[in-house]
C-alpha cells in the first residue's frame, strides 16, 4: 500500500481542537466535519489538499482530546497520511481504529518541506522526498496493524474475519 502526495507541514503540538475544533463537533457528518479540518493552523487546508496529500509534523500530533474525530476528519479529507516525530499515543490508536495510516520518522518530520512530493510505502515504511530524491526509513507497521489499515479500520477487519 502506497501514498504519493504534497506536503502539508505542521509544527509540534497539533492537538486535536486544531485538527478539528469541537465547535463544529455537533454534527454527526463527517464530510461536513471535514469542512473545517486544520481551519484554525491553516484556513485553506481543504480548499488545497488532494486525495493523497502528506501531513508532515513535529512531536506529539494529535494531543489534547480523545476524539476519535480528528483523525476521521484527516481522513475524510482524503489525506493520505500523517508523517510525524511522534503522535499522542490516544490519536495514535484511533488512527488505527478507523484505517487511518500514520508514520513516526524524525529525521523525515525534520528534513522534508512544505510544498515536497512525498511518496510513503506502508508495507516497507521507506518515505521518499521525491523533491529532493531522499530517503527515510519508519518503522513499518506489523502486518496485523496493517491488515487493519488495508481493511478500512478495526470493525472493518474483524467484519472480513468474521466473513471468512
């Protein structure tokens, strides 16, 4: 499984209210919730971001709340990833729980640009700065979480077991 897009860099602490503000927390829809995906850090994030496109980020992504909104939100936008140094352990695990693909890379978060083409393969974990033709290495995740990943999040994966 793979992603290529823009990048989209962020600093540390990006917590959840920035992800999506609970404000608009009130509707169920998460497409109108994505409405409003990193409206306060960046009023033009959905006006820009394509199917595929990379969240570059500091320490600690998706702090704050338990929401599991936030990275639904990511998702729905169509992004294709989150590369980060490192991830609230609670965003972390819902990111999981829906299929939502996340990374930890340092030297990646400290050397790729806003702007780069980024291409990540999950199975390896080998992120590629196609912008500047570096390489990084995350660890990838196990195949298990990967099957979950692949399936579309935790219920969908235990639905295909189940189906099986």
């Amino acid at each position: 499984m793979n992603t290529q897009g823009t990048v989209f860099k962020y600093p540390d602490n990006v917590d959840t209210d920035v992800i999506i503000p609970a404000r608009y927390l009130n509707t169920p829809d998460a497409n109108e919730l994505a409405l409003h995906c990193m409206e306060d850090i960046d009023k033009t994030f959905v006006e820009r971001v394509k199917p595929g496109d990379v969240i570059v980020a500091g320490w600690n992504f998706g702090c704050g709340s338990s929401r599991e909104h936030a990275p639904l939100v990511l998702k729905t936008c169509k992004t294709g990833c989150v590369i980060a140094k490192s991830f609230a352990r609670i965003f972390y695990r819902n990111a999981i729980n829906i299929g939502f693909p996340i990374l930890e890379c340092e030297q990646a978060a400290d050397e790729i640009c806003a702007g780069d083409e980024v291409r990540v393969d999950f199975d390896t974990g080998v992120i590629t700065d196609l912008t500047t033709n570096k390489t990084y290495q995350a660890q990838p995740f196990p195949p298990f979480i990967q099957h979950i990943i692949k399936s579309g999040g935790l219920l969908a994966s235990l639905k295909e077991g189940a189906d099986e």
